[in-house]
C-alpha cells in the first residue's frame, strides 16, 4: 500500500518553526492550487488527491541542496533535488507517479542531451513529464518561485526566462501550456 500522507513526508523532513519549512510549504501549497484548479476547470480528470499529494512533494528534495537563499544548506547541487526527491519518495513509500513528478518537474525537463550539452550534475537520463499528472505539476510549478516575493509570476515572465535556456525547453513549455492554457482566469 502506498504512502499517500504527504504532509506527514513533509513533517519528517523540514522541521516545524523553520523558514526553509515556511518557503516550501508556501511554495508546495501555490503549485498544489494552482495544479488542482487547472485540473478542474480544464477538465482533465486526475484524481484531485493524487494532484494534490504530488504536487505538495514535487519539491521534497530540496533541504539536501545547497541553496542558501532559500534555507537549504545540504551538500548537493541545486539541479539535483529532483532525483534526491524521488528517492526520498520511493524510501517513503509514496506512489511511484509522485517519485515521477519529483524527478521531471526541473524546468520544463531535462533531457540527456541538456544534461551532456550544459554539464549538468544528475545521473545520464531523460527527466522529461511523461504523464499527465508529471505536466500538469511541471507546468504549474513554472509560475512559482520559492524566492523573492513568491508572487504568481505572469505568463510572458514564465516564458521569457525558459525561452533563455534554449529553443527546446521553450518548445516543451508551449506544449504545456497547449495542454493547461492561460493560468491568469485562475487567479
């Protein structure tokens, strides 16, 4: 049976009274709405608990990373905390789908050639969404930042910046956003 308690997850690794616990929580919470009302008012027909707990978790990896303008004070670099994540999940018990989402939401996803061309620090594989319920938080996470002002951040902002890394994220991105449209009626 599958481990579908995401806050007592959350509980075991960030730690009650802390800010790095504040900044995922806010985080995990904006992505976890933002997700559940795309799923609704779109139609697309995922199990709201199973959006929810993956979203709530897609960041779990975090406080393993060095990050220090967030609170997380680990070892290992930052493009790691999705498959420090995923681990973390399956160790957990979580649903293998939930690991999934951990492990593909970086950007717009990451494949091998990015990981080789840009020298990335992850094991040699795809980490592209596959699954609708891997886009639909991929893509929601996009509008949420766990810096600054933790604003929603307007759809041409979301767009800029992952236009910066190259034309195939972008392209990834605006598949996406052909899957969830326009997030600014949601708001």
């Amino acid at each position: 049976m599958a481990n579908r308690d995401y806050q007592a997850i959350i509980d075991k690794y960030y730690p009650e009274g802390t800010e790095l616990r504040d900044i995922y929580m806010k985080h995990a919470r904006q992505v976890a709405d933002l997700a559940l009302a795309i799923n609704m008012t779109r139609a697309i027909g995922l199990d709201p608990a199973e959006v929810e707990g993956a979203a709530m978790l897609h960041d779990i990896g975090i406080f393993d990373t060095h990050a220090p303008g967030i609170h997380c004070h680990g070892t290992a670099s930052y493009m790691r905390h999705g498959v420090i994540g995923g681990a973390i999940l399956r160790r957990e018990g979580a649903p293998e789908e939930w690991a999934r989402v951990a492990e593909r939401h970086t950007g717009t996803g990451i494949t091998k050639e990015d990981i080789i061309a840009q020298d990335i620090d992850l094991p040699l594989e795809d980490y592209c969404p596959v699954s609708m319920l891997e886009k639909l938080v991929c893509y929601a996470d996009k509008f949420y930042s766990k810096s600054g002002t933790m604003e929603k951040k307007p759809f041409t902002r979301v767009r800029n910046s992952i236009a910066r890394y190259g034309g195939d994220s972008l392209d990834r991105f605006d598949e996406l956003y052909k899957l969830f449209g326009d997030t600014r009626s949601l708001d």
